[in-house]
C-alpha cells in the first residue's frame, strides 16, 4: 500500500483555513463601559434630589467595611465575625460598579488585610471568579457527604480572627477564635460547589416587570417545539413571583441586598438581624451557634440612622437597593464585535434555533413611583425570569425555595459582552463552553444547542457576535 505524506508546510496552511472557519469567542467587549449610570430621569434628577440619593448610594455601595468602623480609609461598620468580602464593589465590579466578577479578585488580598489570618483556599485564585462556597450535604462522623442531609448555605471564606479591629478574645483559630471551614475535605469529597456574582445593572427594571406580565409570557411559551418547559420560584411569604439570584430565589431588591450584606460580609441588618454562624453552627445537634468569642456588635449593625435626617436617616441596606434599583441597563453596542450586518444575523438565528423561548428579549415595566425611567418601560434583559431544568452538567445540589439543584434562573444576558467569567460558578471565561454547557442529560436546552450545533461556523461566529455585542 502506498502512504501519501502530506508536507509539513501544506498540513499547515490547512490547519490554518480551518481555524479561519472555526468560530471563537471574540472575548470581552472593549471600549466604554456602557453601564454602570443612572436611570435616565434619575440623572436628570426627576424628581427633585433622587440623584442626591443614588450618588450616596453609591458611594456606600463602594464603602470597604472593618469590624468597627475605626480603620482608616473602611469607613463602613460591622464586618464579620466571617465575611467573603469586604465590599460591595469588590464583587460587582466589571466592567463598571455594580457589574460582575471583575479580572483581578479582590479575596486574596482580603485573606490578610488588616492583619486578618486566613489561608486563602484552592479555589481562589488572583485571576479567577469571585466565589463563595457551598457544601451541598453536611458531613457524617466519618467525614463523608451525607446524602440524606441537605446543607447548601454559605460557608464563608475567611474570619476576623486576627484584624486588628478584632474583639480581643477573637485572638486565635483555636480555643477563643473560629475557624476557616473545612474546604479541603470538602473538595476531597467532591462535597462543594460555587456562586459568583450576578450584575446588578438593570435591576430595577426587572423588579418592576409584573408578575402578571411574567405570567402571560410564559404561556406564550408553552407549545415550542425545542422542549423547554420551565416554572417560576416563588416567595415562601406571598406567594409572589421571587426574582433575583442565580436561583431566583429572593423577591426584592432590598431582600437581596439584606441578604449579601449579612452573609458576604457579616453584617447584621434590618433584613438580616443576627450574625450569622455556618450553617453547621446552627443546624447540627449540640451545636450551639456562632462562637461568642467572635461575636463584635449589638445587633443590628447596619440600621436606620434615627439621629440624621433626610438621605442619612436611610440605612446601607435600603440605599444598597436604591443603587442597584437606579442603574440603568447596559449599553449594547450596535456593531462590535463583527460588524453590523454579523450582529444582525446572529440575532436571526439566536431568535431561529430557539434561544430566545427562554431569554425573551425583552418585557415591558409597570408604572412607578420612584422614577418616570422605571415605569412603562421596555427592558431589554434577555430573560424569561423562570428557572430551568438545566440537566446534570450544571447541578449543583442546592435548592433555593421552590428551584431543585439543576434548576437555575434563564441568566439575563443584557451587558453580556463584557462579562468576563460564566455560568453560575465561573468555571470558564469561554462564551462557546458557556453555551455547550447547556447541553446535559435532563437539560431543557437540550434541543436548543443542538440546533446550535447544526450551525455552520460562519453561523454560529454571528450568533457569538451577536451575544457579544450585548
């Protein structure tokens, strides 16, 4: 038999067409941040001092905070006993204040800041995501994942232990002190999973969108012919469609931003009134709660200012929602990446192989009280609000209200090109694996991204584009 060889120089050149065919990533969006301002009538100041309002609310949203208030340049009051981070900001930030994960992750330099002794876990890295951590199940007595019993809270990176604006019996990660979590045999037993941020811009639009109007575009839904069902988490209190957070598991802006404050950074608040132990603190028999060595404040520490008035009076957790609630959405570009006619058609077919069933392009506002930007309003936000059966590639074992562990909110994909990490736990800043990823054993997506699949890479680089260009 005769072997034909093909010249080195030739393989090449092949090599080399076909990589010009192949579509890729155009990475994220350069230029203007385009997000990150406020609503339109809110920068106009309509009505009269709401932007008095959202610039203190902003400056308090990129405020770092200490134990006591009492350390200079962190200003802000109540940190701990156990924190992920020490801002707001420091998480949302890219590619303005209020976005996502930004490229340089503030949690190493948090690890050790103002004398703190932590080891910075395996997980965090100075150009990965950042993160918080969860453990899926508590733990037998012989240290393996107990199956029957769910856990799936916070478990937070780092503690006080050692800062210098510690309580004095907060000395040590033994005896007085509290210890890390134990990350290691977590990761040895496959027994933890990740969140990073979601972007907040927008988000007072989305909470201003009915549930009525959520309602009518999930029946409009139903029928298509690619599989998707989905359903709506739900607020365990009224019974009303809850909206934010990977699962969609919090109803409002200020529960939301309650929330994160007590559990990303420990402090307590109106919303959040304790300090917060891991949840193998509490809800393990003999176990007694946060160890009271570490406990810093009377509670809550972030509350109404009764001896203030007007802006002052408000607390960080309501002017932390007044920010997020008064940002406007981003800015998508009309021709980069690819050019107009690239981005146009990628949107075709985004729409044709059935992408949009779940990330509905756009939903339309109620009226509203703060600011004419928020009522009546189209917002663009790519999203049905539901939650999905995303199939076992993205399960995570953790259930959120009425959302199981493959279940996830339809991510909105407005200010997409210019995010830098994906999906729920950061785990590739690739949008192409973002999008294969949706593609797994049980997933409603399934049929979706084989149609992607069926693309031609001309195609599927327009679509890339077109998500891009967001």
């Amino acid at each position: 038999m005769t072997r034909r060889v093909i010249p080195l120089a030739l393989f090449l050149s092949l090599l080399f067409v076909l990589q010009a065919f192949a579509q890729v990533d155009p990475g994220v969006r350069g230029g203007a941040a385009g997000a990150g301002a406020a609503l339109a009538s809110v920068a106009a100041n309509n009505p009269v001092t709401i932007l008095n309002f959202f610039n203190d609310a902003k400056a308090r949203f990129t405020e770092i905070d200490s134990v006591s208030g009492t350390v200079a340049g962190e200003d802000g009051f109540g940190l701990g006993p156990r924190y992920n981070s020490r801002s707001c900001v420091a998480c949302h930030a890219q590619p303005a204040v209020g976005g996502s994960a930004p490229a340089v992750n503030p949690q190493v330099a948090d690890a050790t800041a103002d004398g703190a002794r932590n080891t910075v876990p395996s997980f965090i890295t100075s150009t990965g995501p950042v993160r918080e951590a969860r453990f899926p199940f508590f733990f037998d007595q012989f240290g393996f994942p107990d199956t029957n019993r769910p856990n799936g809270g916070v478990e937070d990176l780092y503690t006080i232990v050692g800062r210098v604006d510690a309580p004095a019996s907060c000395t040590s990660a033994s005896g007085t002190g509290i210890p890390q979590p134990g990350f290691t045999a977590a990761i040895n037993t496959g027994n933890i999973i990740f969140r990073i941020p979601t972007p907040t811009f927008g988000s007072g639009l989305m909470e201003n969108i009915d549930d009525s109007t959520l309602l009518v575009n999930f029946n409009n839904q139903q029928n298509n012919n690619v599989g998707v069902g989905g359903t709506f988490n739900h607020n365990g209190n009224d019974g009303t469609i809850s909206r934010f957070g990977w699962k969609a598991q919090n109803k409002s802006l200020e529960i939301f931003a309650g929330e994160a404050y007590n559990v990303e950074m420990g402090v307590s608040n109106e919303l959040f009134t304790q300090e917060r132990p891991l949840p193998g603190e509490d809800q393990n028999l003999g176990n007694t709660g946060l160890p009271a060595a570490c406990r810093v404040n009377p509670t809550p520490e972030d509350h109404t200012n009764f001896n203030t008035t007007a802006i002052g009076t408000l607390s960080d957790t309501v002017q932390f929602a007044m920010f997020m609630r008064f940002l406007a959405p981003p800015t998508p570009s009309t021709t980069v990446p690819g050019g107009a006619t690239s981005i146009a058609n990628g949107r075709s077919l985004f729409n044709a192989i059935g992408c949009a069933v779940c990330h509905t392009a756009s939903l339309t506002t109620s009226p509203s009280r703060f600011t004419p930007s928020l009522g009546n309003a189209t917002a663009n936000l790519f999203s049905d609000i539901e939650i999905h059966h995303m199939g076992t590639g993205l399960n995570d074992n953790v259930s959120q209200g009425g959302a199981g562990g493959d279940q996830f909110r339809t991510a909105p994909l407005w200010g997409l090109g210019q995010r830098i990490f994906f999906l729920h736990d950061g785990r590739t800043k690739n949008l192409v694996t973002a999008i294969l990823a949706h593609d797994s054993s049980g997933s409603e997506a399934n049929a979706v991204e084989n149609n992607y699949d069926l693309l031609s890479a001309s195609q599927k680089q327009d679509v890339l584009n077109f998500l891009r260009s967001l």
